[in-house]
C-alpha cells in the first residue's frame, strides 16, 4: 500500500507509467468532471463516482486480484480503514466477473484519510473498507484509477 501527496506525482513516472498517467489524470481533472469510465491506456481506466459517506459500510473490506486500485477524493474527503489480506477471512466467493471479494469487518491495521492532495495505492493484498466518513457522513466525489495486474 501507498500513501502519498499529488505533489509528488514525477516519482511514479519511473516507478509505474500507468500510476503514473492515473495520478496525472486526477490531478488534471476539474471538481465537474462526469461521472463514468474514462480509458488511460491499454491497462488502466478511471472510475469517477460520487456516494454519500456513512460512519461505516455495511459490507467489511473489499479485495481485488487482477487491479490496483489508486484512490482520491476530488470532492470532500473519505477514511479508508485497510488490512493485509491474510489477517481476514472472506465471506463471499471471489468473483471474476467483478474481480472483488468481500471480508469480514475486523480491527484495522491502519487507515487513511484520501482527498486534499493525499491519494492511496491498494495492491491486490490491501483489503480496504471505502465509504467511512471523515467525521461527519457526507458528499464525496471520487476517482478510482483501476490499473491491470
């Protein structure tokens, strides 16, 4: 897992081109963008979204083994509690079609808080546990970029 600033978006640009074209796309994108899919190149997309925030979700952490998931809030911000895969025991099937697999809400072993310039790279071994509030529930809008593994 990665926690990091948008200011330093140039390391990635050796590190990974796809994280890399994903943290450019977010740090370009206006506060108005669509909400929708948007191609970034032949193994990454951006998924612009927007939820209201709760003082927890109702289904645990979320795992995926074939994507990276880099996440940033580009309105309002949202706590992302997070552990390694093997601390959690699943309660459903994998599904490949959705490529997600939901685990049983437990302690965390950390957690971050994403919007105002911090973003967050989930590898297939981070479960995460979206839609938390920071604070107080409320509006958020978000890109996930989804790069292949």
């Amino acid at each position: 897992m990665i926690i990091d600033s948008l200011s330093n978006i140039e390391f990635y640009k050796s590190i990974n081109r796809d994280i890399y074209e994903g943290l450019v796309f977010i740090k370009n994108a206006s506060p108005d963008i669509e909400l929708g899919s948007y191609p970034l190149t032949e193994t990454a997309k951006a998924l612009v979204m927007e939820y209201e925030t709760k003082p927890e979700n109702d289904f645990g952490y979320e795992a995926h083994k074939h994507v990276i998931d880099v996440q940033y809030c580009i309105k309002g911000t949202e706590l992302i509690p997070w552990s390694n895969l093997k601390r959690l025991k699943a309660y459903t099937e994998y599904s490949e079609e959705k490529d997600v697999t939901f685990y049983e809400k437990k302690e965390e072993q950390g957690r971050v808080i994403i919007g105002n310039d911090i973003f967050a790279v989930f590898y297939p071994e981070d479960a995460h546990a979206p839609v938390y509030a920071n604070g107080e529930p409320g509006y958020i809008k978000k890109i996930v970029i989804k790069v292949s593994v």
